[in-house]
C-alpha cells in the first residue's frame, strides 16, 4: 500500500506526516484490497487547515473524504473516521448483500399447511 501526503501553501512538519502515516495505516483493518492513499492537507487557513483523502482500492471507484477542523490532526480524524464509513459500507455491500434464491428456501411445515388452506 503506498501513502502519499503533500501539502497545500506551506509545509508539514517530519513529526506531523509520521503521524498521519500511522493514523491512515489503520483504514487497512476495514478493507484488506486498498492499493494506494493520498492525503492532501490545505494549510491556507492557518485557523482551519483541510484534510482531504482519497483511498484507492481494487474493483472500486475512490473514496473520497475531507474536513477542516482547529488542527490538522482533528480534522485527519474526522476524515479517517468518514472514510472508515464508506469503506465499511463498500465491503458490506460486496460480502453481504447477497440474496438466497427462491429454490433454496425453506418452507417451514406450518407454512406449507398455510399455503396449501389458501
């Protein structure tokens, strides 16, 4: 998996980008087929830096989340936290929204007495 944090108007201290590098190797617990994740932290507004990310995974699109918060780190955590929602959302869609068909459903006893009265 490859992390790639650049930043917009100013620059992230060594210490800074270690942080968030351990913080966002956490997403792999929730989606085991991620390949890369870009982090783009916007220090424009001193008062309000933005975090955006955008973690790729295989056979998907991106996903996409980003914030502004009082310090970097809240809002990396409030976009981890958005990201992790999506991931699981897309993992649960892929393993278990499947549906049992019709032939291999079983009618209980008391069910089939129902239906054969009607």
């Amino acid at each position: 998996m490859q992390v790639t944090i650049s930043a917009r108007h100013g620059q992230l201290g060594t210490d800074t980008q270690q942080r968030i590098t351990e913080k966002v190797d956490k997403l792999r617990r929730f989606f085991e087929r991620i390949t890369s994740i870009h982090i783009t932290v916007d220090l424009e507004h001193t008062d309000q830096p933005a975090v955006e990310i955008r973690v790729s995974a295989e056979h998907s699109d991106d996903f996409v989340g980003h914030d502004s918060a009082n310090t970097v780190l809240t809002a990396l955590d409030r976009v981890i936290h958005k990201v992790e929602n999506q991931l699981r959302k897309h993992k649960e869609k892929i393993t278990g929204h499947r549906a049992t068909g019709h032939k291999h459903l079983d009618m209980a006893p008391d069910e089939e007495s129902a239906s054969d009265d009607s």
